[in-house]
C-alpha cells in the first residue's frame, strides 16, 4: 500500500510541471498576441490619420495655391483698368511681379482683348504701335468676334516667347466660354480642360491637360467700363506635381479632376510615387466659377507610424517571457536543483535586459546632449531635473536654480521687449507647470553670460503623467535672428511704399499744370480732374495700408507723454483740413486728460482716426462736433472716450466695425477704405488696452479705448535695466520708416518747373472721395 502511495505522488509530480507549463505558456501566447494585436490596430489608425492629415495638407495647399493665382490675376487686372490706353510698358510693370512669384505649372500671362473682324486690321495695327512688335493677329475663320493675346509675358523660361502670339482663343471652346463668362459676371473664371495652343504641335505624350484663369479689366467707375482680359495658362501636370511635391513628401500619389460646365469630369493631371495604394481620400475644392476634385491615395506602410518594430518585439518579448516563466514554473515544479538552475538562468537573462536598459539611457542622453535646441524639465516645486548644455548654452549660464522666485535675476528673464522684467506668473515654465497646456511664448535673455541678449522661443508643457511626478518641459531655441528678419521685412515695407507713391505723385504735378490751362474743352478738364481724385484715393489707401502694417509690426516706442496737448494739435489740424475744403467750422471740448505711458506717433493715429471720423460722418447740414474726455479705467490704466454728433452705428455692426475692411452700412456715401478702425484696435491692443464704441446719449457715438497710465521715473528706473542692443535695432527700424517716409514727402512736396508760383488744386468739396487725409481714416 505504501508502495502503491509513492508510485502515485511520483506520477503526480511528474505530469504537474509539464500541466503548470502549458498553462502559463498559453495564458502568456494570449496576451502576447492580443498586446501586439491592440498595437497592429494603434499603427493602423495612426495611418489613417496621417493620410487624413496629409490629405488635408494637400487640398489645402491646392486651394491656397489657386486663390493665390487667382488674386494675383485680379490685381494684375485691377493695375491695367486704371490706364486708360494700355502699352507693352503698362502690362510689364503690371505682370513683373508674376516672374518672382514661383507660379507652379503657369505657362505665361497674356492680355486678351476682343476685336470684331472687321476691325482686325485697325486692332493690329493699334497694339504694334502699343508696344507688341511683329504681332500678327490670326483670326479664326467662321467668328464674328474674336479674342487675341495682343500682350504676353512668357514666366516658363523652356517655352517659347512667341509661340501663340496674335492667337485666337475665341476659336477654342474652353477659354472662350471663360472669357465670356469673366466679361459677363465682372469676375475672376477658370476654363474648362484643353490642351493649350502653343502644346499643339508637341508630341501626344508630352501634351498636358491645361487650363486658363481669367480676370476681366474693368475700371473702377459708376458704369464700368470693360477693356479685356488678362489671363493665365496653366499646365495641370507641372501644377499637381509642385504642389504635392512637398506635402507628399514622395509618399502621396493622386489624381486632380475637372468638372468641367457640361457635367463631365476631365482628369488634370496625375502624380505617382512607388508603392501599394491602399487608402485613399477624395476632396472637392472649389477655383473661381468651377469645382476640382482631388484624389489622393497612399500605402500605409510607406506612411509615418505604419513601420516601427515594436509590434514585433512585443511578439518576440512575449515569446520569450513566456517561455521564461513556463521554464520557471516547470523547474520550481520539478525540482529545487533544476529550479536553481532555471533561476541562475533568468538572472543572467535579466542582466542582459538591464544592460540593455543601461545602453538605451546612454543613447538618451546622448540624443540630449546632441541636439541643438535647449530642454528643461523641472518638477512640481521648480527644481530642474534635467537641462541639456544646449540649455545652459543659450541661457548663459551653467548652473541652474531650484527657486523659481531668483529665476529672473538668476536668467536675466525680460519680455519681449527687452525692457520689462519677466514676472514668476509670465513665464512659459512656471504656467505649464501650473497645468496650462501647450504654452508658447517669446523671452529676452540677457546676463554676463549673454551680455547683449538672445530673444528665445518657448514652446512648454505640463509633464506627461507616466513620469510618475508633477513637473513640466520646455523646449526653446534662439529666434533672434527670426526677428531681426521680420524687422528688415518693415524696413522692405516702408521702401515698397515709398516706391508706390513716387509716380503717383508725379502724375498728379502733372495734372495740376494741365488743370491751370486746360484750354476751353471742358471734357480735357473733367478727365484731369478724374485723374487727380484717382491720384488722390489710391495715395490714400496705400498710407492707410502702410499705417496698418506699421500698426501691427512696427516696434513701440513708448513714453510717458502729456494727453492734452496731443489732442487740441490733431482738433486743431482736422478742423483746419474740414475748412480748407469748403466744410463747416466744427466744434469740440476737452476735458481734464492726465498723463500716459504710450507711443506718440501709434497714439496719434488713433486720436486722428476717432477724431477724423467724428468730423467726417456726419449728416448733411450738421456741425461737426468731438469731444475729448477720460477718467480712471482701473488702477494704473486711463480710459480715454471721443464722443460725436455723428450719424451712429447700428448695434448689429457695433462688433465689427473694427474689423479690417469692414463698413457699416450707413457710410456708403462717405469716403474710407475701411482700415481706420482696423488700425486703432491694433495700436490699442499692442498697448494692452482694449477699444469699443456704444451709443452716446446726446446722439451720435462714444468710441472709448483704455492706455497705462503714467508711471513714476523713480520706479521706471529701477525696474528697467539697460537695453542698448534691442533699443539701437528698434532705433534702426524707426530710421529706415522715416528716411523712406521723408523721401516720399520730398517727392510730394516739389514741384514741376514753372509750377511753385501756380496756385495748388485743391480736390472738390464735393467728392467725399477726393478729399486729401492727413492720416487714414476710415
């Protein structure tokens, strides 16, 4: 019986490890497979908002790329619709810019006019004299009206010059039916998809699907009046395949489609890249008066995300856990001294893993120590963690503080504009730390370390949760030079206005000598007179556009300034310019106004914009009436308010009327172009106040808008360090406006000889639009 008993437990011990293996080795194979297959379907939705992500990038870039065509057409037609008599010189000024302006697939720009068949001759003969020499107009049998490209500027250097000059397009349906329709419509068309002229006579496989943008050259008149086209041609395979080229980047291939007006679909173009398609995406983008369709197809394991070999270390880890811990369980199961063995085992295997674990660290760190960006990780007390030397290399210094109260004087922390000390609660570090998500922000770095300062960008957030830990990270990098960049850009700005303005300043000398003696034809007189106000609008609208951009871009100068005698010089200037055009003698008050810590010449643009408007808008036969009044907005802020007797606003356009280009209805007999108001919000809030308008009790409207307040010199200067490098550079920018600013009013201000002693026209007091601002007012 005894024997019986051992025979037993010996079977019993002899089939439990082997039992106990095979249940661990299949509880393990689950889990592996499930973990890889949960990970399988995490890399496939990754692909899948990748493509999504791409696609929109490309149907973006489509969309903006043919707006940008269409726009820069538009302003091409909006240049020639002001000569009265279009040249070859008029139309090369005009379409310059297009060569620089990287038009992908763009074959040329042309001016299109049509021309009856009888008048073919005279219409030849016209344009040879306009400046196209040698065009020879070739008009298509069977048509009463014709459509020539008289004018072309070739923007592909491998195509031809001449290779459809004088051609008719009204003999192709496609363009033809765009150019009727733009001239019907009075807006920008795109054709129908043809195989342009001067691609005829290629050989079938280099022929490409094209098309034809149009824009009709009206003038700007009551009763427009219509003068031709200006188009362009545009090859759809070259234009597909630039602007996928970078968006793809070598892993989207598509196909761009054309409804074309009869209903059928028409493919453009087509772009491949290697690869299994297996996703697809399909977007329809409206151009001009048609609909494209854009087809993009992609295989997912050429996509980012799709690759990685996690999946398949989790398999193999799995595996050989599994197989790890069935061996355990079996030994342990059979026997201490295999069960010694098995674990000697593991203990090896588990040095092996940890000195893994040891050469991953190793690569961190030396990932960190490579990059060039700096990061900082610091946890929920402030206390750095980690900083990498790039860090330490672009804040100055080499040893970092666990007090985020010193991180100031310890970094030499200023905002932006090099002057104000950083407080604790602006810092990027400290908000995300605090919780805020995805916080950016701009920080001036100045110590003995960098002596004359680094502007960096910060890009900070909350630490993930799986750190274990409360904290944050940061990652910046110098963008100085970004800035000093943006800067000339403003100074570009200011010589681009000045060059703008220096022949419209010659035209109107010109037109003032013929206004003295225009002889006794009153027709020679009208249209003289026409030129100037034209003159005068367009000088208008490009001060007010290069006021909007200084608004926004230009560097504040700011100081403390006495407020009463800013605002009685620009009354005093408004009520000078209403009388000098004939207007009423307006009239104002102003109250008690204290002192404030702004930019004069940003601050003068809003009290002239306010005031000018309060002058302006008013109803026929009213006095003009302002007043100037302010009071304490909140402690150290003043709130300034500009009352009128104006025709009002109504509270539907009360929100909007600060808005860029945006009119209330009851202006439409006034003149503006709608940027004033625009213009006063962007100075306002680059100061930190805020602008609104209400209703004002006695009639008419309050604008209001809140500055800081003076502050005291004493404190100023102990807050405010020296800033020599960022000073000189806003001193740099200011310079260049002004020298480009004075050259212009130089320009202005002479005269053509024989003229000093002739009295200066003065527009009519009874166009609105032709009155002369100061200051743009909207």
């Amino acid at each position: 019986m005894r024997l019986t008993l051992l025979m037993v437990k010996w079977r019993d011990v002899r089939y439990t490890g082997p039992a106990l293996a095979t249940a661990v080795v299949l509880c393990g194979l689950l889990a592996t497979l499930l973990t890889v297959a949960g990970l399988r379907a995490a890399q496939r939705e990754n692909t899948r908002r990748v493509m999504d992500q791409r696609a929109q990038m490309a149907v973006a870039a489509v969309h903006k790329e043919t707006d940008r065509y269409r726009i820069l057409l538009e302003t091409v037609a909006a240049g020639l619709a002001t000569d009265d008599e279009v040249t070859w010189d008029d139309f090369d000024r005009a379409s310059s810019p297009l060569e620089s302006a990287d038009l992908l697939g763009v074959v040329a720009v042309a001016y299109v006019v049509p021309v009856t068949t009888p008048g073919v001759p005279a219409a030849q003969q016209r344009w040879r004299a306009a400046g196209a020499n040698g065009l020879t107009l070739n008009p298509d049998r069977g048509a009463d009206e014709h459509y020539f490209a008289v004018l072309t500027r070739m923007l592909n250097d491998q195509d031809a010059p001449t290779a459809s000059a004088g051609a008719d397009l009204g003999g192709v349906p496609q363009p033809a039916d765009a150019l009727r329709t733009a001239r019907q419509t009075g807006a920008s068309t795109v054709s129908d998809t043809y195989v342009l002229l001067r691609d005829r006579n290629r050989p079938a496989g280099e022929r490409q699907h094209s098309f034809l943008f149009a824009a009709p050259v009206l003038t700007r008149a009551n009763d427009p009046v219509f003068h031709g086209w200006v188009v362009l041609g545009m090859r759809g395979g070259d234009f597909l395949s630039g602007v996928l080229k970078t968006v793809s980047q070598g892993q989207l291939q598509g196909s761009l489609v054309a409804l074309n007006s009869d209903g059928g679909r028409a493919e453009i173009a087509r772009l491949h890249v290697p690869g299994d398609p297996d996703l697809s995406r399909s977007v329809t983008i409206p151009v001009a008066d048609h609909v494209w369709e854009l087809s993009l197809q992609a295989d997912s394991g050429r996509l980012p995300g799709a690759g990685g070999h996690l999946p398949g270390i989790v398999l193999a880890g799995g595996f050989v856990l599994t197989a790890l811990f069935a061996g355990l369980v079996y030994v342990l199961a059979t026997g201490r001294a295999r069960a010694r063995e098995r674990v000697e085992q593991a203990t090896a295997e588990l040095r092996g893993a940890e000195a893994e674990s040891h050469k991953h660290a190793a690569l961190l760190g030396a990932i960190m120590t490579t990059i060039g960006d700096g990061v900082s990780v610091v946890d929920g007390s402030g206390r750095v963690l980690l900083e990498n030397p790039a860090a330490q290399r672009l804040m100055g210094v080499t040893e970092s503080s666990d007090d985020p109260q010193t991180w100031q004087e310890h970094y030499g922390a200023f905002r932006a504009d090099g002057v104000t000390p950083m407080t604790i609660d602006e810092m990027p570090l400290i908000r995300a730390m605090r919780g805020e998500p995805g916080v950016t922000g701009e920080v001036l770095i100045r110590n003995a370390g960098r002596p004359d300062g680094v502007l960096l960008g910060i890009d900070a957030r909350p630490l993930d949760p799986s750190a274990g830990q409360r904290g944050a990270v940061a990652v910046f990098r110098d963008i100085t030079d970004l800035r000093q960049y943006e800067k000339d850009l403003a100074i570009f700005a200011g010589v681009v206005a000045h060059d703008l303005k220096s022949p419209l300043a010659i035209v109107r000398g010109h037109c003032e000598l013929a206004l003295d003696d225009p002889g006794d034809v009153a027709e020679v007189r009208a249209a003289l007179t026409r030129i100037v106000r034209a003159v005068d609008r367009m000088d208008t609208l490009i001060e007010t556009l290069l006021a909007y951009s200084t608004a926004r871009d230009a560097p504040l100068n700011l100081t403390d300034l006495d407020l009463e005698p800013l605002v009685r010089d620009v009354l005093q200037e408004r009520a000078a310019s209403l009388r000098s055009t004939g207007g009423p003698e307006p009239e104002w008050t102003v109250g008690p106004l204290p002192a404030v810590h702004a930019d004069p010449a940003m601050l003068r643009h809003v009290l002239d914009n306010l005031i000018g408007n309060a002058f302006k808008y008013v109803r026929p036969g009213t006095v003009p009436r302002a007043g100037v009044t302010a009071e304490e907005a909140a402690p150290g802020w003043v709130r300034i308010r500009v009352t009128d007797a104006g025709i009002g606003i109504p509270d539907v356009d009360k929100a909007r009327v600060f808005d860029s280009f945006h009119r209330a209805p009851g202006s439409a007999g006034y003149a503006g172009t709608g940027l004033g108001l625009a213009i006063c919000r962007r100075v306002v809030e680059r100061h930190g106040g805020e602008i609104g308008v209400e209703d004002d009790p006695g009639g008419g409207s309050r604008f209001h808008f809140t500055l800081p307040a003076a502050v005291d010199q004493e404190e100023t200067d102990m807050k405010h360090i020296p800033t020599e490098p960022v000073e000189e550079d806003d001193a740099q920018v200011r310079a260049a406006l002004e020298r480009a600013l004075a050259e212009r009013a130089a320009i202005m201000d002479s005269r053509l000889p024989g003229l000093a002693a002739l009295p200066a026209a003065e527009p009519s007091a009874h166009d609105p639009a032709a009155a002369r601002l100061r200051a743009p007012v909207d």
